[in-house]
C-alpha cells in the first residue's frame, strides 16, 4: 500500500493496474511501467506525443492518477496507452 497527496488530495495505491504503452514505431514496440514510473517516464506537458490511455487523453500525472483509480478501470491488471505523435503544421 502507498499514500499519493496529489494537489492536496489523498490516494491510496493498493494494486493498482500497470500501463501498457505502445510505442510509436514501425516495430509495434511496448513498454510496461507502473504509476509510479510514470511520473518520471513522461514529460508531463512537454511531449512530442498525444497521451491517452484507454482512449482518454491525459495530460498531466494528476490527471492520469485520478483515471487509474476510477471504477472500472482501479480494479484491471494493465491499462493500454497510446501515444500519437503531434503533427505540426496547419
């Protein structure tokens, strides 16, 4: 069990499900890392990539330890990201 305090509010991480991310390249590649990883494995608000987990975007580790721990998805083994590269342009 770990105690989060994020933006003044409480979490507690029992078993929390693990991010299954799939990398964007040609190889089909994935990377398994845990909400705590997470935190550091991306840069919050400064990639080059769209986040979405679930098919959700998120955008910032708040936000991304707020969706892990709603129902239904607080009680699944893996949850699946994606990450979209940004096209610039217009």
């Amino acid at each position: 069990m770990t105690r989060l305090i994020l933006s003044g509010k409480e979490y507690i991480q029992m078993n929390r499900p693990k991010l299954r991310i799939k990398l964007p390249s040609p190889n089909a590649a994935e990377d398994i890392c845990d909400l705590q990883e997470a935190k550091h494995r991306f840069n919050w608000g400064h990639e080059p990539f769209l986040i979405l987990v679930e098919k959700q975007p998120i955008s910032s580790y708040e936000e991304l330890v707020e969706f892990v721990n709603r129902k239904p998805f607080k009680d699944r083994e893996f949850l699946e990201v994606e990450l979209q590269p940004l096209l610039a342009g217009g």
